[in-house]
C-alpha cells in the first residue's frame, strides 16, 4: 500500500511539471531512473519486513516448542526416576537368594575296647548369595560347630546352653569367561568326590584361598589352592590341587564321567595343622626331642603328594562309582581306595534310594585330617563297609540312615572294630 502512495505522488510530480513548463527529455529519463531505484529500494524493504516477521514467528514457534520440551523431559525424568527407583528394589530383591538346610542326627558308636556312645546332633547352614552384576556372585555363609574344617555338627546338651555359630563361606564368583567360574576366599570345595564320598575331601571341607572350574559339558578341568596357614608369622602352609577328565554320553547305557587329579600337601616336619599337637588323624609322625623341655615335638613325618583317579557311571536308576589315590612320598601304607553301587534317588516325595559302598584309607595314603570325617571316626588307617538308605518325605525333607562296619588302626598288630548308626531328618530351603 505504501509502495502504491509513493509511486502516485512520484507520478504527480512528473506531470504537474510536465504540465507547467517544457521538459528536457534528459530530466524526465532521471526521473524515471529515480523512480526504478525508489521502487527497488521499496521492494527490498518490503522483503525484509517479510524476513523479520517470519523470523519472529519462528522464534516464538520455537520457545514455545522448547518450553514444551523442557517440561516434558523433566516430566519424564521424575516418572523414570520413580520407576527406577521402584524397579531397583524388585532387581535387588530379586538378585538376593537366601539358601540353606538343618540336619537333626542320632547316632551310635560301638568302637571295641571303649563304653559305646550314643549322642544327639544338630547342624544348620545359611547362606545369602547377591548376584552384583550377571556375572560376579558374591556369598557370606553361617554354620553351627565349632573350628573342625571338616564338621560343621554340634552336640546338643549342656543344659540347652546356646550353641556356636562359625563362617562357613566367605567367596567370590567370578564367571566373565565362558564356560569358566574363579572363585576366591573360602568357599565350597568343588573337586570331584564320586557319589559325594569322602575317600579324600569331606563333605564340610571349605578351601581358602583361589580356585578355577573350566567345563564344557564334555571336558572339564580345574584347580584350587588353598592355604593350611596364612600368615607368615605362623610360617605359611600352601597347598593346591588339579583335576580333569570326560564327560561321555553313552546313549542307553547313560553316563559316564572318568578323570584324573594330582595334590600337593608339602607338610612333613610341620606340627598339626589343627586340633591338639597330637591330632594327627591316622598319619604318620616323628617325636623331635627338644632341649630343656619335657614334651617332645610332634611332627607329620612326610608329605603327601597324591593321583588320583575317579569315575561315576550313571545307568537308569543306578549309579556305579569308584575312587583311588596313592601318595607317592612314602614307600608302603601309601594307597586308598573305594568302589560302590547307588539305586534310585530320593528327590521327591515318596522316592528313595540305598548305598553300598567299600573303603579302604591306608595310614599315609592321603591328609588324614580332610578325609571322611565319619568313616571309622575320621580319618586315614580305617577299611570296612558302609550302607545308607533315604526316603524323601517331600523333595526338601528326607529321612537318611547310614550304618559303617569298619575297622580301624590296620597298622597296628590288631586293628580295631569300629561299628556306627547314624540316622539323619534333613531339611533343605531356598
């Protein structure tokens, strides 16, 4: 509109001075020229109002849309964080895992040459596992007893005095590689035992130190080391041992697991790791005469450094086993072995299984003090036949009964018979 008043007034002028006098044709084509560069100048300015008010639309459209925005990232980062918040406490709920069983046992010992014993026994076990990432497990677990590493039972009595509570796990584990587990601190002893016999390890057994499973359902390989005394001032005690085998599928005839190990227990000239100085469980040892003193000086009289060789061979509902070792640092008592036949299991309820099985523990064969400690009263120097029954009341809550006919102090002239009843109610909860 304004471009139009302009170019009228411009228009006026021309003819009001055309109309009162003779124009030079020059002064009219400068007119002209005045008038193009006044109607550009226009067109240019009228453009730029155009640009400013699109860019002030655009500006508001635009803080409008980042107002917008803003509210709704922070809308939604308060809705998340309370979603977080709430799926944190189910994932960290769900990351915890609390495991354990009570056992209540009564047994009977009749060991020749002493008073028979009967006695009552509890054992309870709780541990609480947190998964802190899919691959890294951390445990802590708590039992009754009292320092035995191979026995976790206490007796019942005295009065209904309270009874002693240990660590019984301490560990991390670690399976970032595939097909592989490192476990450290004090953790369950996870070499192979056949039929979970204690020819060499007991079943409470807790290694303290480092460990390595690799397993691919065909091959399977590990080690641990463990520490008989770790501090220096006591003079550290290392010991490890390896194991690796096969694991064979045999079709109708079922399955077959084969393997090998090799131990080292570097102890000869070594006071008892535990118990009194005379708790040598079974091994051998020398009496060192000490000046200005009236008791000598107990000390394991050699090392033991073991093969070993298992199998397991599971055909239906029966399961075969077999388990030897040897100490290849002594010259004679130096062998163990076992072999035995399971049937069934008893895993749910209304199901049970029973177990024969025949040991023999030569005096310096293996470290007494880790073996069964059941067998002939624990120990090494012991042989003799063991049968167990157990029926499952429900799949966490059986009835187990195990009878040893044994004899013990085979080294001696005239070993020892050494009969045991034990009867078991196990309960398990996860």
């Amino acid at each position: 509109m304004k471009k139009l008043m302009v170019l009228a007034g411009l228009s006026l002028i021309i003819i009001s001075t055309a109309s009162y006098g003779q124009v030079s044709e020059d002064e009219i084509q400068l007119l002209r020229q005045q008038i193009e560069m006044l109607t550009k100048r226009l067109d240019d300015l009228e453009k730029q109002n155009q640009q400013l008010v699109q860019s002030a639309e655009q500006s508001e459209a635009q803080n409008v849309a980042k107002t917008e925005e803003l509210v709704d990232t922070r809308v939604d980062a308060a809705v998340t964080e309370q979603v977080d918040e709430k799926m944190a406490a189910v994932s960290w709920a769900e990351r915890i895992r609390w495991k354990g069983d009570f056992r209540y046992r009564y047994e009977y010992i009749d060991q020749e040459g002493r008073d028979s014993r009967n006695r009552s026994r509890i054992r309870a076990r709780t541990n609480l596992e947190a998964d802190l990432s899919p691959t890294l497990e951390v445990g802590v677990g708590l039992a009754t007893g009292g320092d035995d590493p191979v026995s976790s039972n206490q007796t019942i009595g005295g009065g209904g005095s309270s009874k002693d509570i240990k660590i019984d796990l301490a560990y991390f584990d670690w399976s970032g590689l595939e097909n592989t587990h490192i476990v450290g601190g004090k953790y369950k002893n996870f070499l192979i035992r056949p039929a979970k016999k204690g020819l060499r390890w007991d079943g409470d057994w807790r290694p303290e130190g480092l460990g390595v499973i690799w397993d691919n359902d065909f091959i399977f390989a590990q080690a641990l080391g463990t520490w008989l005394e770790g501090d220096s001032n006591k003079g550290t005690e290392f010991a490890w041992a390896v194991q690796g085998g096969f694991n064979f599928n045999t079709g109708d005839w079922g399955k077959l697991k084969i393997g090998a190990g090799y131990s080292v227990f570097d102890i000869a000239g070594r006071t008892p790791v535990f118990g009194e100085p005379d708790d040598f469980y079974g091994n051998t040892f020398r009496v060192i005469p000490v000046p200005g003193e009236d008791d000598p000086l107990l000390v394991f009289a050699y090392n033991y450094r073991n093969w070993e060789a298992f199998a397991e061979w599971k055909i239906n509902k029966f399961l075969l086993f077999a388990n030897w070792t040897q100490n290849t640092e002594v010259d004679e008592a130096d062998t163990g072995y076992l072999i035995g036949a399971k049937y069934g299991s008893a895993k749910d309820r209304g199901t049970w299984d029973i177990t024969y099985f025949y040991e023999k523990l030569e005096k310096d064969s293996t470290v007494g003090l880790l073996a069964d400690s059941d067998f002939g009263g624990g120990g090494t120097d012991a042989k003799g036949h063991v049968i167990s029954g157990t029926y499952a009341f429900h799949k966490k809550w059986n009835f187990k009964a195990t009878y040893f006919i044994n004899k013990i102090n085979l080294e001696r002239e005239e070993d020892t018979d050494y009969n045991r009843l034990m009867l078991d109610l196990n309960f398990k909860f996860d």
